[in-house]
C-alpha cells in the first residue's frame, strides 16, 4: 500500500480555536489538551522512535570507559 493510499482525516483545527475561544474557562491548555488527545497514538509511537533512535547515544559513553579502563591497565579485563 502507498502512502498516497491512506487516507487519514484532516483534524478541524479550526473548530478547537472557536470552541476554545467560546469556552473561556480560565486557561488557553484546552486546545493542547484536545490535540493530544486527537493524536495521542502518534505522540506515543514517535516517543517509542526516538528512544530507540538514540538509544546508542546512552551506550557510547559506558563503551568508551570500557575501552579507556582496558588500555590504561595494560589489557587485563574485569
């Protein structure tokens, strides 16, 4: 399947300003509230994505003390 294939529905942003601006109930977190909630299966799987993504970023560190540890000792392994 293509990605011109899926459809996925255009979110009515618009509506959620209006709504907002009609609902003034001490606060603008409303619309961020209601966004989150529209995409909260993309929130959620782009978080997963960029764990994973830099997840070798966390590691680097820990092999590099490895290595440095191993070659100022002369090549004796912990």
């Amino acid at each position: 399947m293509a990605y011109e294939d899926v459809k996925k529905p255009i979110p009515d942003y618009e509506n959620l300003f209006v709504e907002e601006a009609y609902n003034k109930r001490g606060g603008g977190s409303g619309i961020l509230k209601k966004l989150a909630k529209q995409n909260k299966q993309e929130i959620i799987m782009s978080s997963v994505l960029y764990l994973i993504k830099h997840s070798p970023t966390w590691i680097i560190p820990i092999i590099t003390a490895n290595i440095i540890d191993i070659v100022s000792t002369g090549g004796e392994v912990r």
